[in-house]
C-alpha cells in the first residue's frame, strides 16, 4: 500500500479497508479477484463494520441490564424448558 492511499483511508476513518486492503490487492494481483470485485471487498468490509458499529451502539444506548445472545437465550430455554 503506498503511504498517500494509508494517509486517504486514516484520514477518511476507513479503518476497515485500511485492515484489508493488502490482503485484497495481493488476491487481485493474483488474478484471483477482478479490480471490481477488490473494490466490492473493500466497501464491504468498511460496511460490515459500520453495521456492527451501529448495532453495538443501539445495544448500548438500550441500557439494559445485561448484554443478551442467542446463544444465552438458548441455555435459559433448555434450563426452564
């Protein structure tokens, strides 16, 4: 990666396709990924984080007692159940 598209991607605070940007380009460079779809990998590696982002967000500002998963839900159905 050259240091102005590191510098473009910390200062536009895209963080995610900064952590895979060169795993990306190196496929591409392989012929493995078309140019397009390194770029759809990128966009949607920066996506992805947002959702996650925003559902941790609303997690938070939901204030609940405690933090719920499936996986918690299921254990509390087999133990009532």
């Amino acid at each position: 990666m050259t240091e102005e598209v590191e510098q473009l991607l910390k200062n536009l605070k895209l963080g995610r396709m900064l952590g895979v940007y060169d795993s990306q380009l190196r496929a591409t460079e392989k012929g493995d990924v078309t140019y397009s779809d390194f770029i759809a990998g990128l966009l949607r590696a920066q996506w992805h984080e947002r959702q996650e982002n925003a559902l941790e967000w609303r997690i938070a500002r939901a204030k609940l007692p405690e933090r719920w998963s499936l996986e918690t839900f299921r254990l509390l159905a087999v133990w009532c159940g």
